[in-house]
C-alpha cells in the first residue's frame, strides 16, 4: 500500500479567476463580503496594495510572490502535515487489519477497538461539490444512507441545490474507515495544484480538505489501484441520477 509522503509543489499555475476564487474562498468570511486583502498580503508577506494589484489583473506576481501568495491560499502547514500523518497512520492500521484477518479472527487491542468503534464496516469516501461556492471536497463515511445525508447536508448549505444539499459527484466503497482514509489522501495529493482552503467561519468542518471546483475529479478506481486500496466504484448507489 502506498504510504503517506510530503505532496510535490504544484506544478500548475492558477489563472487570475482561479486566484480570486480562491481569495474569496478563503479570505472572505461570507458570501458577498470582500476578500480581506490586508490578511491575505500579511499572509504572504507582501502589501495589501500588492495583493490588490494581483486581484485586479494589473500585474502578476513573480515567482518566489506567487510561492508565498499560494501557500497562503492551501490549508495550514500544520493541518497538511496532519494529513499526511493520518494517511500514514491508516496505511499501518490497514495492514494490521489484514494481518489480523489471516490469524483466524485472534484480534489484537487495536484491532477489536476499531472493530467496537465501527470502523472496520465498510466506508464510503465521497467526493462532494458545493456549487454556490465552487468548491469541492473529499469525505470518509460510513456506509450507510443517514451518514451520507448528514455529509450532504452540511453547512455551509448551497441555497442553488434543493434542499439545501451538497452534490455527490463520485463515491468508493472501500472494507473499512482506514482504507478510505489512505484512499482520500490520494486523492487529495492528485488535485493537488487546485487545492485551496475555506475561511471557518463560512465553513466550520471539511474546509481543509477541498480544492477549487473547476479541477477534474480524478478516477477513484486508478487512484485506489496505486494505493493498493481494495473495493469498488458506486456511484451509481450515490448519485443521483448516475
């Protein structure tokens, strides 16, 4: 299975909207509000006058700016490397399950822990579009309808969706929480160059693990391959319409 490692610098430049859909997203505490740019240039350790001259297409950043100027669009250093640990702690815990499970059911400590937490049935990561936002994201669940509501009807709720819901665009099926957790983090590193973060206030849970809507979403069944993930594509289970 494939392990958890630092992601590489995004290898893509933003196009102008994308930079100002991102500063919205995470500069701006509500819809309709202006980017804060004050706290976005402190971010970056340029002006504000700087910052503002980006937005408005009247000069693009060079390369060592726009460095800093996307660093301080992604999700804090420390909640990346968070990432990357729960990744890599899912990878050995994953492994523990499989060994686990060719000792005749002898569980260890661990194992019959996860096993009376519920995390050892099977686990959905869904990918998820927030339209009203442009946002997109990726969530680990339990496979079972209410919990797939809940993740849907998540704030903030996009007033553009009936019912106020978020749009489920692809979902794996994964044996339990830990290889969909291994799975997300794939996924995350594979949109890496559209990933940015929403401010807390606008978006209280999940705001660190999405990207810019307009990315492609990548193919779930290849990503779980090269992550030596077992399961299966539903889509068709979860999407309405699929």
């Amino acid at each position: 299975m494939e392990t958890a490692s630092a992601p590489p610098p995004p290898q893509r430049s933003w196009t102008l909207e994308e930079l100002r859909h991102a500063a919205r997203l995470a500069f701006t505490t509500g819809p309709g509000e202006r980017v804060d740019t004050a706290a976005l240039a402190a971010a970056a350790g340029v002006s504000p006058r700087q910052v503002q001259r980006w937005l408005g297409g009247h000069a693009r950043p060079g390369q060592q700016a726009a460095h800093r100027l996307r660093a301080a669009l992604l999700p804090a250093p420390d909640v990346l490397q968070r990432q990357e640990d729960d990744a890599r702690n899912a990878a050995e815990a994953a492994a523990e399950v499989e060994r686990a499970s060719q000792r005749d059911g002898a569980f260890s400590s661990p194992v019959a822990l996860w096993a009376e937490r519920g995390w050892l049935g099977e686990h959905l990561l869904l990918v998820v579009l927030n339209p009203d936002l442009g946002y997109a994201r990726a969530g680990v669940v339990g496979a079972h309808a209410p919990n797939v509501a809940r993740l849907r009807t998540s704030p903030p709720r996009p007033a553009s969706v009936p019912g106020g819901r978020w749009q489920v665009l692809d979902a794996y099926g994964t044996g339990h929480r830990f290889d969909a957790v291994v799975l997300r983090h794939a996924l995350l590193r594979e949109v890496g160059p559209w990933r940015t973060r929403v401010h807390p206030d606008r978006m209280p849970k999940g705001h660190s693990d999405g990207w810019l809507a307009g990315a492609p979403v990548p193919d779930l069944s290849r990503l779980a391959r090269r992550a030596g993930v077992r399961g299966r594509r539903e889509r068709h289970r979860w999407v309405e319409g699929a």
